[in-house]
C-alpha cells in the first residue's frame, strides 16, 4: 500500500538545503520514491513530502533520509529541534 513521510523543519539557510539536496539527488532519487516534494513559506518553515509504493520501500530509505537531514544540520542549514516527521499509509483517494 502506499505510504507517505512527511517531515516538518525550519530552514535557516534554504539556499544550503537546495545544494545539499542537489549534491544528494542521484542518492535520494535511488532510494525508490514515488516522488519526494519540498515546499517553505515565507518564514523559512518547510516540509518535504515523499510517497512510496510500500513501507518497506519507505523503511529501506530511512537512512538516505536522515543523512541528508543530519547534513542539513551539520552544515547549518536546519535548525535540529524543529524537525518533526509523520509516516502513514493512504486509506483512500480522489
């Protein structure tokens, strides 16, 4: 069934996300996404929204997931504490 993981963070420095995630796309798009979205507001908070076919396709790109998150961190571009993640399997749809 498909999956959803929705993560919620505060952007410090959006231009290093963009880079770090441009430096990371051939790693994120390997780890069997649907697809994998980010949006931010006007006041830094962003959200990144990946659809999976299956959980254990999600589960297997946890670590992918969160070395790129830690990246964000380490580099300044995140800040740590806002980070807030969701998972969750879609029951219906229009």
């Amino acid at each position: 069934m498909t999956c959803y993981r929705i993560t919620r963070l505060k952007a410090l420095d959006s231009d290093k996300i963009k880079e770090i995630g441009e430096r990371m796309r051939e790693t994120i798009e390997a780890m069997g996404a649907d697809f994998i979205d980010v949006a931010e507001d006007n006041d830094g908070n962003m959200v990144v929204v990946a659809r999976y076919p299956d959980e254990s396709t999600m589960e297997a790109a946890t670590a992918t997931a969160q070395g790129a998150f830690g990246q964000m961190i380490t580099q300044g571009a995140a800040d740590g504490s806002s980070i807030d993640q969701w998972n969750g399997e879609v029951i219906m749809s229009f």
